[in-house]
C-alpha cells in the first residue's frame, strides 16, 4: 500500500472541502524555464539567470542507462559514456576537451558526465557566454553528444583499460560486497545484474559495432533533453536547438524505454558477506512498497509524499542519534527514512542503516529492528514532530529568501529529475507558498498511520543486507540467527519513547558587554575593521551574494602544534570539542533548542592556527554569536558522545592496515613528515587513550584571550543589529592571556624514496611525486605561478597517463601554499595517480617527463587554456561569501591582497615566468618526496 492512500484524511485538511486525495490540484511548473518540444520527441529546458553573471551551464540527458543493456552489454552505457569525450563529428579526437578548455571551462570540475542505472547525464558548466559564437560551439557539442559520437575502433580500444582503472579504484569493501550480492538482493530481477561499471569481460570483448548498436538504439531525440540555464539570450538558444537537433529523425518502430519492475518478495531476504577492507560492520535493514508512479508525481499529493518523507527521517534520525549515545547501545550510529530500494527506481523501502560495535553485530540488528518496532507500534510524539516541521520550515524559508541568488546547478538539476523521472518544477514563490498552507494542516496522526504501513510486520519484501570486515577468530551471523531475531523482536511489549525536552534558554545570562573602541575603513577591499574594548579585532564586508545568509570566522595564530609532547590529544582536540557540549547542554539537548534555526558554530583548529567558524540567516545571527561565546569560554563535557565518537574512530582504525587508502595516506604524511604523530592517523590505541579533561584544558588554554582572535563577517547582515550583537558576544569575551608558541613540525629534507607493496581485494597501484620548498614569504605572483604550473602538469599527466597509456582514471597535479610554524610558506607541487599496477614502471616516469618538458619550453597552448580558466573561475567565486572570507584573512593576517591585482597576474604570467619558476623555485631547493604503493592480489 502507498503513503498516498493514507494521507487522504489529512489531506481533506487542506482547504479543498471534501474532495478526494485524487482531486488535489497540480503542482505549477515554474514559468521561468522555457519547456518546449520538437517534432521528433527532443525536450529542451532553458532559463535565463545571471547569478554569476556571465556564465552558463550545458546539459544533455538521456533518459537510458545500464538497465537499457543486453546481458551481452554490460559496462556499455558507461564504456559510451567514455567515449563521449574523445572524438565527435565536429571535435575529432581530444579537441572536444580542447576547444572547452581553451574558454575556460576546467576538465573534471566543470567538464564531466556519469552513468546511473536509469540515466546518462554530459555537462559542462560555468560557460563564459560574452561570445554568442561560444555559447553556439557549446550547444553544437551537445548536438554530437546526441547523435554524432564517434566510437571509433582506435579511442574504443584505447577506452578499455581507462574502464578497467576505474572498476579498480570503485570496486573495493562495501561496493564490492554490493556487486556480487545483488543477484540476491533483486531475486535474479535485471536490476541484479546492472551495475553502470559492467563486467570488465564485456569491456574488453566487446566489438566495436556493438557498442555503435546501443548507441544507435537508444540515443534518440525521444529519450533526450537539452537543459540550458544561465546567462544566455533565450530566444536565440530556442532557435539554435530546433535549427541543430530538429533534423535528427527517430527509426520507425524504435525501442521503448520501459520501466523494469522490481518483483515482491514473499519470503525475507538475507545477504551477509564480508571483506578484509571493509572499515565496519554496516546493516541494512529493508522494507520494500511500491514506488510512486511517475505519472502521479504531478500533484499535490507527491509534494505530501516529500514532506512527510523528509519529517519522517528527520524524527527517526534524532532519535537513533539519541540512542547511540547511550554506553549500551550496540550500534555506533543509524538512520532511517523512505527511498529508492537499492539501485531500482521503481520499488522504494523503508530503510534503517546502521554501523555496529565491534562483536555486536547481532545485538545491533536487534535493536535497529526494536527501534523501528518502537515507532510502528506508538509513533512519534508531538514534541518530536513539531521540530521536524520547524526544521523543515526553516529550511524552506531559507531557500525561498536565497531564490533570486541561485547559482545554474540549483535548476539543472531539478530539470534532469523533471525529464528522466517527471520530478516537479515549481519556482520557490510556488513551493514555500503550498508549503506554507499545508504543513500546519497535516497531522501528527497522519504521519504515524504512515509509519504503520511502510514498517513490515511479516516477511513479505523485508530485506537485510549485513556487510562485516572480515578478520581472524571473528564470528559471523547465519542467516537463521537473523531470522530469529526478527521472530523475537516482533512478538517483543515495548515501552514508548520518552522525548525529555530541556527547558532552560541558551544563556540565562548575558555578558557584560563590552564595546567598540575603533573603527578603520578600507574602501579597495570594502571592509570596516573594528577593535573592540577587549582587544579583539572584527573584520565587516557586507554581500549581496545571498539574500539570507552570514558566514563568520574567528582565527588566531597558534595550533596543535604546540602541543607536541601530547600528540594524541592535541591532533584529536578539534573532534573531540564538536562532540562536546555547551554550558551544560549535551549535543542532543542543543539539536532540540535549535530546532526550526538555521545556524551552526564549530570550533577549528590545524598545526598552527585555532580558530571558531560559523554561518546563520540574519533572523538567527543572535542565536549564532551566543553559540560562539559559549564555544569560547563555556565548552563542558558531554561523556555519551564523547564515548561513542571514541568507539566510532577505534572501529574504524582497527582496520587500518587493511584499508589500502588509510595506509597509503599515512605513508605520504610518514615520508613527508618524518613519522611525526602529529601528522599521521591515529592508531585504535591511541584513541582510547584521549583524556577528555586534558583536551578541555587545551581549549581553555587557546581560547581564553580574545586579544589574539580576528573575527571576520562577510554577507547579508543589518549593521544596526551586528554592531551590539558584536559588543554584547565578542567585545565580552575574556582577555587572559595566552603564552602557548607554535612548534616546528619537522619535514624531510633532500630526495627520499618510500616504495612497498600492499595486498589488495581488488589491485590498485597508487603513486605521488612531491616537491617541497620554504618560501621567506607569501607572494601572490608565486601562489598564481605555482597554481598554473600545477594546471599545466596535469594536462600533461592526463594525456599522457590517462589518455595515451590507459594507465590511470585519475591523475593530476596540485599545489599549495601554507604558513609554517614561524609565519613562513611552505610550497608544495604534488604530481599523483592511481594507477593499473602493470603500468607503474612505465606510467610514473611520465610524471618527470611532464615536468622537464614544462621547464623547458610550457605548452603554449596549454598556458591560454589554464589562464582562461582561471580568469573565467575568478569571475565565478567572486559571487560567493566563502571567497571574501578567504581574501580578508589573508588580507589582514599576512598583508597580502589576493583579490585586487589577481586577474592582472594571470593575464601576465608567460612561458618564461613558469619556466623559472619551476627550475630556480621548485627543483632548485632539491627537496624531493616519492610515495608509490605497488599492489598485488590478497592470498
């Protein structure tokens, strides 16, 4: 039975007299996307939005995916999707990339695709749209994409091992446990036998004409969609589309994309399975329903199905999170809510996941089941429910006042949802609106005969699915064990849930307030900066960027570093704090106090700064500053959280030496900071080792003198209402003093090599060249210099390691730049890839070939791509608060302005200035790090 035959009694509440849950009225389209059709069944979305300005987003849907394939097929969705990128009627080879690269938009961050069960789905997006020429380049590659993709038997051939690179780099622990267990889970339906990444059998015989043959059966205009959102005239994208795709023509008696039913299940279904990399024992526990029909979706009653949906979870989640704080819960966390079953779309389920303790993998199954028993049999109160709706409001009200400061992805998106699953468009006006009038009229009653239906009292179409790492002297559930738990919880009396509900304010108190003793303007960068009575500092820069939204951040110039005869505590300090609670209010007293406000406050801190960090609305920024005043000066214990967050962190780092990314990570921060413990991860040991008093102490100590902090405010604030809230919350802050120094952390010095061999699932060679440089100071040209040279490398490494060897399916360059422990930089120039273990003699000598060849003459070419990307980028991030926050610190802090002359250094970089950079920066101080983690197969 469906949620919608429930609501029906609520719904009668909705002002619609007596009419019948059927006889709701449609949801509105929003009339700011253009929705059109062409003759050969070609859909196209377009909308005209300028927030960023000058930029634009290009989309091509296909309503097919891997469940589309033969069993002959399997991976050819996804192989297709490949191939997409090299070599089209108009854009032959790699030119495709080329052409995109060349006006700005980067490969992988703005230039990508992916391939799902159901839907392939190609974009690029943050286009420069200045030139009406680019934006026509733009839509004619979607037009190749459509039905002009080359496949030729050379990129086919050359594709194969890229594949195969991928499959090794996503098929490890859980995901490799799903794979060979969904022919279980789906009772040999397709669904079962369709993962987008295919056999690798299929990839590599696969001829050809074949993948020609899919190709040609099921991208069609009938299963397609254009989506076009951004700065762009929309009249002349319209004509463009129908001038491009109208005379593309569809086969007479072409196939239909049919949906592929999920069958019911009349007897449980159990799946456990184990693995050596797995990092815990994960459960799954599923009640399979029908899913809603695309076709009902256009009503108000599917906007119903999403509310209740979202309360349902949200109420569930806060519950489990309450319970797994408690010493004798047996799982570590869970959540709950309704959705999609597994990879099909067309059944649901309700699902309650959860991570068990150590050993208690049955006691935690039992009690995820009792938990679920609990709601089905009492259901939520109403405590519970009216902050799930307050939080949901809120949420709403957010996005409904940030509706004109959009960004293009925020309708794409939507669109893709619309064409391939008749998703609903309303414009936020529309949304909040319905919402507004429906939510207070659903009740509590409403929701909990929900719950009676979705959660299962039989065996028909209950799945659990119990992934475990797999270690020595372990015991393993049978499916009968399981099957007796379930017997014994359902005939089990619960008793119902209790919500206990602090009643207390926040701070029943206020500071003395102190006051604002100076104010300083500074008209380039558009910012007041404030020194206030107790000798902080706050920086001001009001935004527009988004109608509702204040970020702050708080710093000062000492980290963990300082503490280094303490490793384990000071590493861990920062997590631990999270955990913590506030003035005597636990994590879960503050998650109901706040119910229905949109803010949250954490402390941060890193080697060598500490600092505060926080966002709210403007409604909220009260509730935000009292937040950050009680983090700084009233930080208590909260011992259940505290003991769960150590249980969570020992579970995982138990496994540690198993998991080949954990071990890799810990080998390049062993060889680049000479096994410092500061650096690496911490072992199970270690975290039970952490001394909650120690670890308050430290904060105490960092955050107890409001002299060293710089307080930064960027976006939609009233100033006539910051300004006390600045004396009442900051200016009060205490001012004791704080003697706590910096410490060098120790890095490696000269050419050092850490080369060895790690057993795998599934074998995945990984290798890192890093050089490393201490710079006397920061200088903008140098970080503008380092980031092209970085950008020029990869492009390098990924024609030469991805695209003419088939080496890799990841690989790149990166820099960066960070103050050391004395206030000087440290630079670093990474080179990276993943890597077929086959291929490493040959691929990692590409890494040095790349660099020598850019120190001797930098790709002209390449050099124009990497500036206009840049140029382009800037424009883009100038649009967002996270941008100013990172330009005033640096601003203040170090006296650099990294915003004002930034496109002037771009345009002026030339071959030259890399060149020297490289070989008189990089390769001259002659520090050179390799980490490479050859892999062969688990005996």
């Amino acid at each position: 039975m469906r949620l919608k035959k429930i609501f029906a009694a609520a719904l009668l509440l909705l002002s619609v007299g007596n009419a019948t849950a059927q006889q709701m009225p449609p949801i509105p389209v929003d009339k700011n996307v253009k929705i059109g059709h062409l003759d050969n069944g070609l859909t196209y979305y377009i909308r005209h939005n300028a927030f960023p300005e000058h930029v634009a987003s290009f989309y091509i849907a296909q309503k097919v995916g891997s469940i589309n394939e033969n069993d002959d097929q399997r991976g050819l969705a996804h192989l297709l999707e490949h191939l997409a990128f090299n070599g089209t009627d108009h854009f032959k080879g790699n030119s495709l990339q080329d052409y995109l690269q060349s006006i700005g938009v980067e490969y992988g961050r703005n230039l990508n695709a992916y391939t799902s069960i159901d839907k392939t789905v190609y974009y690029f997006t943050d286009v420069p749209t200045t030139r009406t020429s680019a934006v026509d380049s733009c839509m004619l590659i979607l037009k190749d994409w459509s039905n002009g993709i080359s496949l030729t038997k050379e990129a086919i051939n050359d594709e194969r091992d890229v594949v195969h690179n991928e499959y090794r780099m996503r098929m490890v622990g859980q995901q490799l446990m799903l794979e060979r267990n969904l022919p279980k889970l789906y009772q040999g339906d397709k669904y079962g036998y369709r993962m987008p990444i295919g056999l690798m059998s299929v990839i590599d015989g696969c001829k050809p004409e074949t993948l020609r043959a899919y190709y040609r059966k099921w991208y069609r205009p009938d299963n397609q969609a254009i989506i076009i959102v951004g700065d762009v005239d929309v009249d002349h994208v319209e004509a463009q589309i129908k001038k491009l795709f109208s005379g593309i023509k569809v086969p007479k008696n072409a196939a239909k994309v049919v949906p592929v039913p999920v069958a019911d299940n009349d007897t449980a279904i159990y799946v456990i399975d184990k693995n050596k990399e797995q990092k815990f024992d994960m459960i799954n526990i599923m009640m399979k329903s029908e899913a809603y029909p695309d076709s009902l979706k256009g009503d108000m009653n599917y906007l119903v199905e999403g509310y209740v949906r979202g309360v349902v979870s949200s109420m569930f989640d806060a519950r489990l999170s309450e319970l797994a704080r408690e010493e004798n819960c047996p799982f570590l966390q869970a959540s709950a809510g309704m959705g999609s079953y597994l990879i099909s779309s067309t059944k649901d389920a309700f699902s309650i996941s959860g991570v068990a303790k150590p050993g208690m993998v049955k006691e935690a199954y039992a009690a995820m089941l009792r938990e679920a028993k609990r709601v089905r049999d009492f259901g939520f109160t109403a405590t519970e429910y009216i902050r799930a709706k307050e939080n949901f409001m809120s949420s709403m009200e957010t996005m409904y006042e940030n509706r004109n400061k959009m960004k293009n992805e925020q309708f794409t998106t939507q669109y893709v949802d619309h064409f391939t699953d008749n998703e609903p468009i309303p414009s936020l006006e529309d949304e909040y609106k319905i919402y507004q009038m429906m939510v207070p009229n659903i009740p509590l009653e409403a929701i909990n005969g929900a719950m009676k239906q979705v959660i299962a009292e039989t065996d028909t179409n209950f799945v659990s699915m119990v992934f475990m790492k797999e270690a020595e002297g372990v015991s393993y559930p049978t499916e009968q064990q399981l099957a007796q738990i379930v017997k014994q919880v359902r005939g089990e009396k619960l008793e119902a849930y209790v919500d206990n509900v602090k009643q207390e304010p926040l701070m029943a108190t206020l500071p003395q307030a102190g006051s604002i003793k100076k104010v300083e303007e500074n008209k380039e960068l558009g910012f007041k900066k404030l020194t206030l009575s107790n000798g902080a500092k706050v920086i001001l820069k009001k935004t527009d960027f988004k109608d509702n939204e204040i970020r702050f951040s708080g710093t000062a110039k000492v980290g963990y570093s300082a503490f280094q005869n303490d490793p384990v505590n000071a590493a861990n300090a920062s997590t631990v704090w999270e955990v913590s609670g506030l003035a005597g209010f636990t994590g879960n007293d503050l998650q109901k106090m706040l119910a229905g406000k949109q803010v949250s406050v954490g402390l941060t801190m890193s080697p060598f700064r500490h600092g505060i960090a926080g966002t709210s609305t403007p409604k909220d920024v009260e509730t935000m500053m009292q937040l950050l005043y009680l983090s700084m000066t009233n930080l208590t214990k909260d011992e259940k959280a505290f003991e769960n967050l150590k249980n969570t962190y020992t579970t995982v780092l138990s496994n540690k030496s198993n998991n080949p990314n954990m071990v890799y990570q810990d080998s390049i921060q062993s060889t680049l900071y000479l096994g410092n413990k500061l650096a690496l991860l911490p072992e199970a040991e270690d975290i039970k080792n952490i001394n909650y008093d120690r670890v308050l102490d430290m904060q105490k100590q960092l955050y107890g003198n409001a002299k060293d902090f710089t307080f930064y405010f960027v976006g939609n604030y009233d100033e006539k209402v910051l300004l006390p809230l600045i004396e009442q919350y900051i200016a009060s802050l205490p001012n004791k003093g704080m003697k706590l120094k910096n410490q060098k952390i120790p890095t490696a010095k000269g050419e050092v090599k850490n080369i060895f061999t790690k057993a795998m699932e599934n074998p995945q060679s990984q290798a890192r060249e890093m050089w490393f440089v201490k710079l006397p100071s920061y200088n903008p040209k140098t970080a503008v210099l380092a980031d092209v040279a970085a950008r020029l490398l990869e492009m390098k490494y990924l024609r030469s390691i991805r695209e003419e060897l088939s080496a890799a399916y990841s690989t790149g360059a990166s820099c960066g730049l960070f103050f050391d422990y004395d206030g000087k930089v440290a630079l670093t120039l990474n080179a990276m890839a993943q890597l077929n273990p086959d291929k490493v003699d040959v691929a990692v000598p590409c890494f040095f070939k790349g660099l020598d060849e850019t120190v001797a003459a930098p790709d002209a070419k390449d050099l124009q791509k990497v500036k206009e990307i840049l140029l382009k980028q800037a424009g883009v991030d100038e649009k967002t608060n996270s941008y100013w926050m990172q330009v005033l610190s640096m601003y203040d802090l170090h006296k650099v302005d990294t915003h004002s002359n930034y496109r002037e250094l771009v345009k002026a970089v030339d071959a030259q200035q890399i060149s020297n950079f490289l070989k008189n920066v990089v390769l001259k101080s002659g520090n050179h790090f390799e980490v490479i983690m050859k892999a062969e197969k688990n005996k």
